[in-house]
C-alpha cells in the first residue's frame, strides 16, 4: 500500500506580510530599513552588540502586538484536518504560526523570543518585551548573549530537518511554498526539483527562483490564495 499522503508548508516573510510584519525588502537587504549585514551577520553582531539588541527587541515587541491572518489560520486548520501528516517549516522567526493553533513547527531561522548565550550554549526564552539586559541565567556572561536567530554565517541546527524532508519527498506528496524570495534559502531546488506536487504563493513573480518549475504557481495575497487551496488539498489528502 502507498504511503499516506503529506503536505509540506515551507513559509517566509511574506506570509506574515499581511499581519503588519514587514518582509526584507531592497538589493542589498534592508530589514525595517536597517541593513541586514548589520543586526544579522554572526561576524558583525558583537560590534553591533547594542544595535542588535535594539532590533531584535522592536521586532518581538511588533511581533506580539501583530495578529495571525487567513493565511497562518488555513495551516493550522490543514494541520487539525491530518494529523501527523502535515509539516510546517518556516524562515520565519515570529509567533504566528503557533498563535494560530499550529504545533511542532520548525523555526528554520530560531525563535524571535529567544536569547542563546554564545559562551555556554545554553538558550531560553523571554516574555515579549525588550531583553532587560540581565546576562545569560546559567553562566552570568552579558556580552555573549545574542537573539536567538539563525545569523548570516551561522550554523543553521535545523536544516539537517529540511533536508531529510526533501529527501523524504515522494509524489503523492503536496509542498507549498508561501511568501519567500528564494534568496536565503532556494525554495525551487529543494521543493519543485523533487517528485512531489509544488505550490508557489508569492504575491508577484520574482526573477531568483526558476519558478516554471513549481507545478501550480499562484501569484497573489496569501490571505486570499491559502484558504483557497483547502479544496484542492482534501483531494489530494484523500
Ligand atoms: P523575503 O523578504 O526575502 O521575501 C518575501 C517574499 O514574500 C517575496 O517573494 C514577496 O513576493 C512575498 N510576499 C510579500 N507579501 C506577500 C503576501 N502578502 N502574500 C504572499 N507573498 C508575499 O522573505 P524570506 O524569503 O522569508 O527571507 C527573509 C528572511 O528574513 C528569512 O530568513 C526570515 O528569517 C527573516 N524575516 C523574518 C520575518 C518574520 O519572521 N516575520 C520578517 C522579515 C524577515
Ligand atoms: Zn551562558
């Protein structure tokens, strides 16, 4: 007997987009109009300490004010409707996902409430307000604590998940692929390279993926084209 069908989410900035949280945006990657190379690159953050912290802070006190849309609620609700069967990967550090009823989701990038202390390793979480700047619980350094976000130049611990994903893909399975520029991570060589059925949702078409290679590609909002992919999805969840 084949195998059960899955579906694999694999979401970026764009599908928190329409909740008031802003995507990257320019060439040279800006991120609420500061340059990424600044707050998020592992070989620069320590130079940046303060800067760092700065807006990493804002960004988990927008995040918690911020509110799941259609999009976030139509992946929970694939997730109650087949259970075990759905995976949720995301580049997103924010909250939204799990605000919206998902579980077990995999923060390719971390976690925007999270603090990770760089001399001991130990990592922990914080309430939605600004770090109080009180040093690592276990070790007491106050220098070595950085977000707990996946930085440019930096080991991404999880991966190793994505890639036994895609390696797991076979095709009966659904991938959809929702509100990422491909820039970071090549959501068209993991995704529509593989044997399952590959959905892009992106707001417009964008020149850095070979997206004739997704086999629907829906351009758009994702508070509109999510929801209305659950028909389509019942058939092919059977
Ligand atoms: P990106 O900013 O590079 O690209 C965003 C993509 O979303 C674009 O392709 C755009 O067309 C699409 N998009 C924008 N609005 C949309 C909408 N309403 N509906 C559907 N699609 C829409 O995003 P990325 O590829 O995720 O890379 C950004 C990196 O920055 C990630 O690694 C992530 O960790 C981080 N980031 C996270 C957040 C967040 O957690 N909310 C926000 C910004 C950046
Ligand atoms: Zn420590």
């Amino acid at each position: 007997m084949a195998a059960q069908p899955r579906l694999i989410i694999f979401s970026g900035a764009g599908l928190s987009a329409e909740s008031g949280l802003p995507t990257f945006r320019g060439d040279n990657g800006l991120w609420e109009g500061v340059p990424i190379r600044q707050v998020c690159h592992i070989e620069t953050w320590r130079e940046n300490f303060r800067a760092v912290h700065d807006f990493y802070d804002a960004r988990r006190v927008a995040e918690a004010r911020a509110e799941p849309n259609a999009g976030h609620h139509a992946i929970a609700s694939w997730q109650q409707a087949w259970p075990g069967r759905v995976v949720i990967l995301t580049q997103n550090i924010d909250t939204l996902l799990e605000r919206a009823g998902c579980t077990d989701v995999i923060h390719l990038h971390g976690g925007i409430r999270g603090l990770h202390c760089m001399a001991c390793e130990n990592e922990w979480e914080i309430k939605a307000v600004p770090y109080d700047q009180s040093g690592c619980p276990a070790c007491g350094s106050r220098t070595d604590v950085k977000p707990a976000v996946v930085f440019f130049g930096e080991m991404a611990p999880r991966y190793d998940d994505l890639h036994n994903i895609v390696r797991s893909l076979r095709r009966q399975d659904t991938a959809i692929v929702v509100g990422t520029s491909g820039v970071v991570l090549p959501a068209d060589r993991l995704f529509a390279h593989s044997p399952a059925h590959s959905i892009l949702v992106n707001l417009k078409p964008a020149d850095q993926m070979d997206e004739e290679a997704f086999t629907e590609r829906l351009y758009g909002p994702a508070t509109k084209h999510l929801p209305a992919l659950t028909a389509a999805l019942r058939e092919r969840m059977g």
